[in-house]
C-alpha cells in the first residue's frame, strides 16, 4: 500500500507561484493551492514525458474519460458516462463557452454571493450582466444560507438566462444537499433558465455528508425543454 506525504510542505518561495508572490516573512491568504509533494505516481508519469524531450500537441485518451467515471463511481458512488465528458483546460475556459453557447450579450447570469470572483470576470468579459442573489449570513452558525424569495424573484426575470451553481461552494465550503439542490434546479427550470454547475470542488469535502454531483439528480428534473441537446464538441 503506498503511503503519501501531506505532512511535508514544500518552499515554493520564489519559484513563480501565485499563490507565494508575498513579501519574505508574509504569509499568502489567496488562492488555494497545495504546497505537499503531489503522489509519486504523478511525478514518475510526469518525468517519463520530460525523459522523451518532445512536448507536441497530443490527444485526450479514452482512459482518461473511464478514469474519471471509475472515480466517481468508487469516491461518490454515481455513475457518469464516458460519452458525456469532453476534456477543458479549466473552469472559466468552460464556463466562457458556455455563456458564448447558451446565451447573448446583455442576458442575466445569476449567481449566489459570496462566490468565486472569477466567475464575474468570465461574464462580465462576454458582455452579459450578473445577476447576484445574495445568501443571508447565521452569524449563530457562522454559515450562509440561501435567500429563497430573491433567488426566485432573480430567476423569473425574463432577462435571466443562466443560473451558475458552484458545487461545493465557493468560497463558503457549503455542500449543498440533494434537496437543496432539487429546489435550485426545479426554479431554473420553471422560469426557463440554464443551469449550469462547476463542481471542480467536489473531492475536497473533509466532514459530513458527500456532495450530491448534480448529474446524479433525477433526469426528471435534469431535463428542461427549452434548451436543446447539444454535441459537446461544439463548444
């Protein structure tokens, strides 16, 4: 059984990090990156490619889409086929494509707040407008919660075309439950509003319940009539 080291931290001062471009003796409070050793697996597979001295263009495999579903079907216990993956270099290229596909210039992108501030840019740069459903703070709990009646009075605005749902959230840690999740996305799709969901987080939940990947939901509910089905490599 191999053993990993996430105890060890590594200096990553001065070696082009965003995350550590700080002053010396300043500590970094902003982007979440990693500073332990990644597994011996990843450095061995990395430093096999640097030993064969070419880094052409290459292709996404099919192992790598059955990698993915074995992993959510042995992490989250979901299925997901291999034919709905389609490989993006990150989240906001994606979303990018996205609000490009789905939408037009001046539509309403609504959003809970707090939320990852990335995603304002990637809207904002595409011409739409963000639309910002605020969540009320528990100071009690110290947890947000989401405001029902302004989600919905956003959602029904007929300038409203996409809903983002960040999934665990971001930056609040919320792992929102499957019937929190059902309410979200009956209400898109009562006012005809695409939703579309970044999980990119959902590996990282440390306690409690696992996160419910919205793909896993009922395809009842899934399914909203005023969006066609689309070939992934259009976007």
């Amino acid at each position: 059984m191999t053993i990993y080291d996430f105890t060890t931290n590594l200096d990553r001062r001065h070696t082009n990090s965003i995350k550590w471009r700080v002053k010396d003796g300043e500590l970094p409070l902003t982007i979440a990156d990693m500073d332990f050793r990644v597994a011996p697996e990843i450095e061995a597979a990395m430093q096999a490619k640097v030993v064969r001295g070419n880094f052409g263009y290459e292709y996404t495999p099919d192992e790598y889409f059955t990698a993915v579903a074995s992993w959510y079907q042995q992490e989250h216990g979901v299925d997901v086929a291999p034919a709905w993956m389609q490989y993006v270099s990150g989240v906001i290229p994606a979303l990018t494509a996205c609000l490009n596909y789905f939408t037009a210039p001046g539509d309403g992108i609504v959003m809970l707040e707090p939320i990852y501030n990335s995603f304002f840019g990637a809207i904002e740069k595409t011409g739409r407008k963000v639309v910002a459903s605020q969540q009320d703070y528990d100071r009690e709990n110290h947890a947000y919660q989401i405001n029902w009646a302004d989600l919905e009075e956003k959602l029904a605005d007929t300038k409203t075309r996409m809903f983002i749902i960040c999934n665990p959230h971001n930056p609040t840690g919320m792992v929102w439950s499957k019937m929190d999740l059902e309410r979200m996305i009956r209400l898109a799709n009562q006012y005809g509003v695409l939703v579309v969901a970044d999980e990119i987080h959902g590996d990282l939940v440390i306690e409690g319940e696992d996160y419910t990947p919205t793909f896993s939901l009922d395809p009842v509910i899934l399914s909203n009539g005023n969006y066609p089905r689309i070939n992934l490599q259009d976007l």
